[in-house]
C-alpha cells in the first residue's frame, strides 16, 4: 500500500482511486464508482483533478465488437505516481547493498538479502499456515504482502488456475542488480505457503506489467510444475547457513 505519511497527507478519496487503478490496466469512471462504492460525479471529478495535477492520464480504447459508441475512456497512473509507492530497494538500500560487498566481498549482499527473506519468512508463515485451505493461505498471504506495498490480489481463471497477482514491486532496484533475489522470494513464498510457485511477469500489451505467482496444487500447468526441480533439490531460504552473515 501507500507509504502512511502518503496517506495521512493526501485525501482519502484520492488514495482509493490511484490505489484501485495501481491493479488495474486502466478504469473507466463507471468501473471505479462501482468499485469504491462512491458516484459518478464524485469519482469524475477526483480524476479530472487528479489528471491535472499530473497523476492520472486518460487513455481511449475501442469498444468491444459487440458495443457501439465512441472509444471508452480509461484512466491510468502516470510516473509522476511512482514516488508515492514503497520502494525498498531505494538508492539508500542500494547504496548500503554496494558497501556491504566492497567491505566482505561479492557474496555479502546476498547474504544480507537472504537474512531479509528469512526474517519474512519467520514472521509470515505462522499468519498463513493458520489457514484450513490453501486458497486460504494464499489469500493470508496475498493479504500481508499488499499491506507491506507489493499491490497484491488473488485471482482465479478457470483456465489458468489459481494466482497471486501483484501490480508494484517494491524491490524492483534489489532485483534488477541482485537477480538471486527473484529466487529467494519465491523460495520464501514456497516455504510459507507449503507448495511450489511459479513466478512470471505478464505484460497487459498496455505499458504496464503484473507479478505472477501461479500456486502449484491450485492450477498451475503440469508442465509448468515440472520443468522445475521437486523443492526438495533445490537450495532453500532456510537452509542457508545461520548465525553471522559474513
């Protein structure tokens, strides 16, 4: 979610739109009213306002083939919006990420960033594991990832399964320099939820990207599953040497 001083200085009401659109592709004005429970009117203005002030833009697509009309009028975040959104992976952690390896060497980082997952992974999985299903836990755990800014939501499709779908990555700079991290995440989530995960990044063809994490026991593909090694062949979060990191 919104870093909290965000929230504290800025209007509820404008919260809750860019917070809706932050997992979506893009609302029109009729989608966002319904959504958050407020009119038309009220959500139109919002959104003007919001657009010029830099943080909204509007975007036209055309109407399904069945539909008539003009193109339907979309609202998406801008960059402007990207400060507002938890970046843990800020040019101060990765600052401290760099120093780390110039003072005890290449492996340091990583190090650190699997003492990261590990404490993650300690603090989450009794929250989870108290769920009777797994659409359960993965819901627990969905939960507690958006309240700490990934924009997290489960989504069913019967024809893909069950997912997790997370539209900010808060450690988008920690990935992008450390790739090892990508495969840390994932064994943590593996270890809370209790099963396998498969990670991808779906492009919506609109400029943006989603997270996925398609849950093994809830309809992630055959193939998928087995083109990765049993959990047990793989290096695991928790089975990195403990105590001192260096």
């Amino acid at each position: 979610m919104f870093h909290q001083a965000h929230r504290d200085t800025m209007r509820a009401s404008y919260a809750d739109i860019l917070a809706s659109l932050k997992r979506s592709d893009g609302m029109p004005i009729s989608d966002l009213s319904r959504e958050l429970g407020k009119s038309y009117m009220g959500i139109k203005q919002h959104c003007l306002k919001l657009t010029e002030m830099g943080y909204l833009e509007e975007w036209r697509v055309p109407r399904a083939k069945k539909e008539v009309g003009r193109p339907e009028k979309l609202y998406r975040l801008t960059k402007k919006c990207d400060p507002l959104f938890p970046q843990a992976g800020s040019e101060l952690g990765s600052s401290v990420l760099e120093g780390v390896k110039a003072l005890y060497g290449e492996a340091a980082p990583e190090k650190l960033l699997f003492h990261h997952f590990q404490k993650l992974l300690n603090r989450w999985q009794p929250k989870v594991r108290a769920g009777k299903s797994m659409v359960e836990k993965a819901t627990r755990l969905a939960d507690l990832r958006d309240k700490e800014g990934w924009f997290s939501r489960c989504h069913y499709d019967p024809e893909t399964g069950f997912r997790i779908e997370e539209f900010h990555t808060p450690l988008a700079d920690v990935y992008e320099n450390y790739p090892n991290a990508v495969r840390m995440e994932v064994q943590m989530m593996e270890k809370v939820l209790g099963t396998r995960i498969v990670r991808t990044e779906a492009s919506t063809g609109k400029g943006r990207k989603r997270v996925v994490y398609e849950i093994a026991t809830l309809g992630v593909s055959e193939e998928k599953a087995k083109a990765r090694p049993p959990i047990s062949a793989r290096p695991e979060v928790d089975r990195a040497p403990q105590g001192m990191l260096f």
